[in-house]
C-alpha cells in the first residue's frame, strides 16, 4: 500500500509559501508558511499533520488491540502534541505526546493501560518517528 501527498513552496524561507495536498484530496492545497510553523499564521504545518497523522494511527492501533482482547471502545479520542526545537544548529521533532481519553465498557485500568502502552509502541506512526513518544490514558466510565 502506497499513499502519497505533495508540496509546493515558493520563494524564500520567512517570506515565502507554499501549500500541500494529499492524494485522497482531503488537503487540497492547503497554505503552510513560516508564520504558520513557527509563528501564529493561518494554515498548517509538517508537524500539525505529523501530531493528525500520529494521532489517528494510534487510535486505530489501540481499536485493534483491544479487539483482541474483545473489547469495543465506545469512544477512543486521542491528541498528539508534537514539539519541534532547535538542535544540533538545526530543527528537530524531538518529542510527541499523546493524551488518550477512552470509554471501554468491562475493560478495567490495567488492561487498558497495557493495551494502550501497546498500540503507543506498534502503530506505524511511532515506529517511524525517532523523537520520544510518551502517553497519558484515562479510562473514563
């Protein structure tokens, strides 16, 4: 399976722009630019579509690892904070983290947090990104 999206950026670093898209046409030309990555402009950024990305991949990954333990999530709702900072005379993705509030009827603490610790490690999301990857989980009732 081969999924692919696409850039284009014209001009320079802090007074040019660009945009993305994604092969589904989900983003489809969506502004980025240094205001919207290291300031407060409008539009996104690499690392706003990293934490989407992470995000939703852990999210699956957890909906699979409680099936295996047959247990169905009535809601899984998960944020990704992904902290780009400057490092070794660069920029660096060095940290993302996931908050993970979830309603799993007749999972108790445990399981859910050894599922949840799981799918953290396995998603392909994590497993391509070599920045430290933590969790917080709340298992609401």
């Amino acid at each position: 399976m081969k999924r692919t999206a696409s850039a284009h950026w014209q001009g320079g670093l802090k007074d040019g722009q660009g945009t993305v898209s994604t092969q589904s046409g989900v983003l489809d030309k969506q502004q980025y630019s240094f205001g919207t990555r290291f300031e407060d402009g409008k539009g996104t950024n690499p690392e706003e579509l990293i934490g989407a990305a992470h995000a939703g991949c852990f999210s699956m990954a957890l909906s699979m690892v409680l099936g295996e333990h047959d247990l169905v999530a009535d809601s899984i709702d998960t944020k990704a904070t992904v902290q780009l900072e400057e490092k070794d005379g660069g920029f660096a993705v060095t940290k993302v983290h996931l908050e993970l509030k979830a309603k799993i009827p007749g999972a108790d603490k445990d399981k859910f947090m050894e599922a949840a610790n799981t799918a953290k490690d396995n998603c392909p999301i994590s497993k391509l990104l070599t920045a430290e990857i933590t969790l917080d989980a709340e298992l609401e009732s």
